[in-house]
C-alpha cells in the first residue's frame, strides 16, 4: 500500500499540475487545429499540377509530401535563386525550408512566415529548436514536429545559407482582418482551417484565419491570401493593448519590435504576420514551451494575458502594415 504520506504528494503535485493548467487555459483549437485521426494524403492520380500565372507543374506528391525533397516553386521570377537547403533540403531529414514557409518565404497559417525576418534572428530560433527551449505546447502537430527535427539534422552552414535568403526578402501583406460576429463553418486540412461551404457559425473569442481560395493554397501558391475574421471591437481593443500595454496588462510591444512593430536589430517584425501562428507563439511563452534567453524578455509580457487578450493582440498586429 502507498503510505500516507505518498499519497498526499501525489494529491499535491496533481493539484498544482491543475492549477498551471487553470492558469494557462487548455490550448485554443482555433490557433493549434488537429488534422482529423483519420487524415491521410491525397492518392497521387499523375495529373500534373499548375496555378495561374505560372508555366510549371508539379505532381500531387511533390506539393503534398515534403519526403519528395522538392519545394513547389510557381512564380521564380519573383525571388532570388534559393540554396539548395531552401529549394531542395538534404536526405534524409533535412526537409526543404521552402515546402512549408514557401519559396518567398510567406509561410501559412500552419507555419512562420519567413520573409523579412533578421538572419541572425532566424538562427537563434533553429539554435533553440535544436537545444530543445523552443518547443512547443503541442508536440502532436506535424509542422512543429518537423522543424524540431530539422534544426537537429541541419548543419550550421545550411542553417546560415537558409537565414540569409529569407532574411532578404520583403515583407509583404497577404492577410485581410475582417471584424464579424459570424463566420464560415470551418473543418482542418492541413492542420489549416478551411471553409465547408455549409453555412455560418458565431465567431465567439476566436480567430478564424482561412486562405481565401483554399485549392490554391493547397497547391502552395505563393499567390495565395488569408482572411482572418476576428470579434467585433477587437482591433481597438488589442491595439490598447499593444500600444500602452493595456494599464499594466501587458507590455508596450513596440519598445522591442521597434515602431509600427517593423522589427528592430535582431527583434524580429511581427507586423502584418498569420494571426494563428502569432498566438501559438503566445501560448508558448505562457506555458513554458519557449524558453531560453531569448525568450526572457517575453515573460513579462504574457505573464498577465488572457485568452480574450490574445485574440484581440494577435487581431490587430495582423491589421498592421509589414
């Protein structure tokens, strides 16, 4: 039998797991969607793949599997020649950056967008992803699960090769932020949400960030754009927040990310950024999936925030200008 005292350790230690988790609140499925059990990908049936706009083709693996070592590449004339770790990656774990963050570096809702952000920014976040105090509060999740393992398998040369390309890209604008009270029934393909097409639903206090033309997002057109519909009043209220810190809330957001939150030195922008992945990353400061020094100055700032404050910070920083 357990003694007394055993059993009332085990009582504490379940407890206080309780109230961290009270404190953190459970994980927003709207920031952190699941593919269904079930999901699987398409069948590849040998039709070659296009895009308006665009004289290539790719099969339904190569847009579909990173395991097919190539990143769909549609518009080429509109970036830089990628390095090979971008375009290609290296076999066997080492997956092409470009597959997920795309070949412009403009990423999804499902991942970082890339472009614009400072070099040795990037290489700090691969060096946390690699040491392990870059984590994240949902490991199930396909895409953070890759970028743990790629950062491990890459060799520092690929990783500055990588940092370099995409901190050379301009940023651009590719989210429209639209204040509703309803929205679009949405499912998860992709670990993305995408409309049903069977009717509305209250927005309640989430962020439903959907690409405006889901077939060709799927494709990985860096062509593709994202309305994110966010609760009516949540621009002026996350812009309280992000501008004066809410009365004590939170922390002035600019007095790191630098004025209109464009980045400053090797702070890295947020402006105009997926509201998704920002409030992922929010999440991960609150529970502890993020840590390390970089992640200090952020303590302050989440230590206070509710999920209602997340939506509406994430909200507004997605409104801003790059």
């Amino acid at each position: 039998m357990r003694s007394r005292t055993g059993l009332l350790a085990l009582v504490a230690i379940a407890g206080a797991l309780a109230a961290l988790a009270q404190g953190a609140g459970e994980l927003p499925s709207w920031a952190f969607p699941m593919n269904p059990p079930d999901a699987k990908p398409p069948a590849d049936d040998g039709v070659p793949r296009r895009v308006p706009g665009s004289d290539a083709s790719y099969s339904l693996t190569q847009i579909s599997d990173p395991r097919a070592f190539i990143a769909p590449d549609w518009h080429p004339q509109e970036h830089p020649a990628m390095p090979r770790v971008v375009a290609e990656g290296r076999r066997p774990a080492v997956f092409p950056c470009a597959f997920c963050h795309r070949a412009d570096g403009s990423g999804g809702p499902e991942s970082a967008n890339l472009n614009g952000l400072p070099a040795a920014y990037i290489a700090q976040q691969m060096a946390a992803y690699r040491s392990g105090t870059r984590s994240t509060s949902a490991p199930q999740r396909a895409p953070q699960a890759l970028m743990v393992g790629l950062a491990k398998a890459a060799s520092d040369d690929e990783i500055a090769a990588a940092a370099a390309y995409f901190a050379q890209l301009p940023p651009k604008q590719n989210i429209r932020v639209v204040e509703t009270a309803d929205v679009p029934r949405t499912s998860v393909v992709g670990w993305v949400l995408v409309p049903t097409g069977s009717g509305e639903e209250s927005i309640g206090q989430r962020v439903v960030e959907v690409p405006e033309d889901p077939k060709q997002f799927q494709m990985r057109d860096t062509h593709a754009r994202f309305i994110a519909y966010v609760p009516p009043g949540s621009l002026a209220r996350g812009e309280a927040l992000v501008r004066t810190g809410g009365a004590g809330r939170t922390v002035q957001c600019a007095s790191c990310h630098g004025d209109g939150l464009r980045g400053a030195g090797a702070v890295p922008p947020l402006a105009g950024r997926s509201p998704s992945y920002l409030a992922r990353q929010l999440h991960d400061f609150r529970t502890g999936a993020r840590t390390g020094e970089t992640a200090q100055p952020m303590k302050p700032s989440v230590a206070k925030l509710t999920d209602d404050d997340i939506v509406a910070i994430v909200a507004y920083i997605a409104s801003l200008k790059p």
